[in-house]
C-alpha cells in the first residue's frame, strides 16, 4: 500500500526528472502515455478521466487513490526515464 512518504517521493522524483526535461522530452513521455492509454482503452474499454484531475488537486486521499496515484507516478517516471535517454526500452513501462 503507497504510503504518503511513497508518494511524496514520486511527485519529487518527478519534478526533479521534470526540472531536466526539455519540452520535447515531455512531449515524447505525452506521446507514449497516449499510446499507453489507448491501448489500455482498446482493450478494456474507455477510462473515467473526468475524476483524475480532482485526485491530484485533493488535500486528503483514500489508500486507493493513494495507490493509483503512486502507480501512475511511477508510470510518468518510467516513460519519461526513457524519452531522457536514461533508461532503455525493455518493451514495458511497468517500473514497480
């Protein structure tokens, strides 16, 4: 279970890969998560995004969010490592 320690080292891990990201490399990440999502969404149907927004704006969160948050933090690392050039493409994004 994500911890608030755990996700506040992702959005710091984030920022600081962020703060060395050119406007390409995050459109590179942009682009590979949109392929990310529309293969999750081909293949198991459409995602509720219209409350994702209002989960990062939250002051508090449930353990779920927590979770889903974490893990999509850890998806942007992961997608943005590579678009950097600092970590290769082994055929998945999954970083857990």
């Amino acid at each position: 279970m994500a911890t608030p320690d755990d996700l506040r080292a992702d959005f710091d891990l984030t920022d600081r890969l962020l703060a060395g990201a050119s406007k390409a490399h995050i459109a590179e990440a942009a682009r590979l998560l949109a392929l990310n999502v529309a293969h999750y969404q081909l293949k198991f149907g459409a995602l509720p995004l219209e409350n994702f927004a209002d989960m990062l704006r939250a002051q508090t969160i449930n353990p779920v969010t927590a979770e889903l948050l974490m893990t999509g933090m850890q998806q942007f690392v992961g997608v943005l490592r590579l678009a950097m050039g600092l970590e290769e493409d082994h055929g998945a994004t999954d970083i857990h």
